[in-house]
C-alpha cells in the first residue's frame, strides 16, 4: 500500500471523524435552561451545563470506527454498483 493511500484512508477517516463528532455533541448534553439554573454575565441559556468532551472524543472515536469499516467493507466487496 502506498504512502497516498495511507493518507487517503486517513484523510476518508478524518471526515467521518468530525461529521460523527458533529452528531454526538448534542447527545446527553442539559442545558442551564433545562436545568434550572439562571445564567449571569452574558451566558448563553442553550450551553451545556457539562458538555462531558472528552467522553464524547472517545465515542465519536469508535463510533467512527464502525462507520469507517462498514464504508471500506462495501467499498472493498464491491456490494453497491456504481453506475461509469
């Protein structure tokens, strides 16, 4: 496998990476309007009280993961055919 190729995976990786990351922010998340709590000095109310990030890098890691390999299988099989 070639040095392009290594990067073109990466590269395929790195965009399911961050549209998975983009799905999963929003997942657990409370509100300081939700919960209750009165927010001062300019806050935004639709922040998250505790966003929990680095749990949700970890997630979107393997969920990533998943999405990838299932997208190489059918890519490797050959099980959707495009039209040329």
């Amino acid at each position: 496998m070639s040095l392009s190729s290594l990067f073109t995976f990466f590269a395929i990786y790195l965009i399911v990476w961050w549209t998975v990351l983009f799905a999963i922010l929003p997942l657990g998340t409370t509100t300081y309007a939700e919960a209750g709590i009165e927010v001062k000095d300019g806050g935004d109310p639709g922040a998250p009280v505790d966003p929990k990030l680095l749990r949700k890098v970890f997630t979107t890691t393997w969920v990533s993961l998943i999405v990838y390999a299932i997208g190489w299988a059918v890519w490797f099989f050959h099980l959707i055919k495009l039209p040329t």
